[in-house]
C-alpha cells in the first residue's frame, strides 16, 4: 500500500502545470487546424485545375453564343 505524499505539490505548481497543458493542447489544435486549411485549399486548387479545361465546353453547352 502507497503511503500518502508528505509533500503535496502546491496549488500554484497544479495551476501551472494546468496552464502548460492547456497551452499545448491549444497550440496542437491550432496546427491541426492550419494544415487542414491548407489541405482544403490545396484539394480545391487542384479540382479547379482539373476543372479548367472542361469550362469552354461547358459554356458552350449552356450559351451556344460563345462559339
């Protein structure tokens, strides 16, 4: 059986271990949060490009006085 710890860390020492882990966790959100921006972006770009090509056609299609 465990004895209790004689020397209980101190309320300022679990407040700031609190404030550290808190900060960490709000530093990984935000990264997390970037690189899924980024990825959206990226994703969005490329299905644009590959889109590109298909839009003269498609105008035509719908407005037959673009050519």
């Amino acid at each position: 059986m465990t004895q209790p710890n004689p020397n209980p860390p101190s309320t300022a020492t679990i407040d700031t271990l609190y404030q550290d882990i808190r900060q960490l966790i709000e530093a990984a959100k935000t990264h997390v949060a970037t690189r899924v921006n980024q990825a959206l972006v990226l994703t969005y770009w490329q299905i644009g490009k590959s889109a590109n090509p298909l839009k003269p056609n498609c105008c035509k299609m719908h407005d037959p006085s673009m050519g």
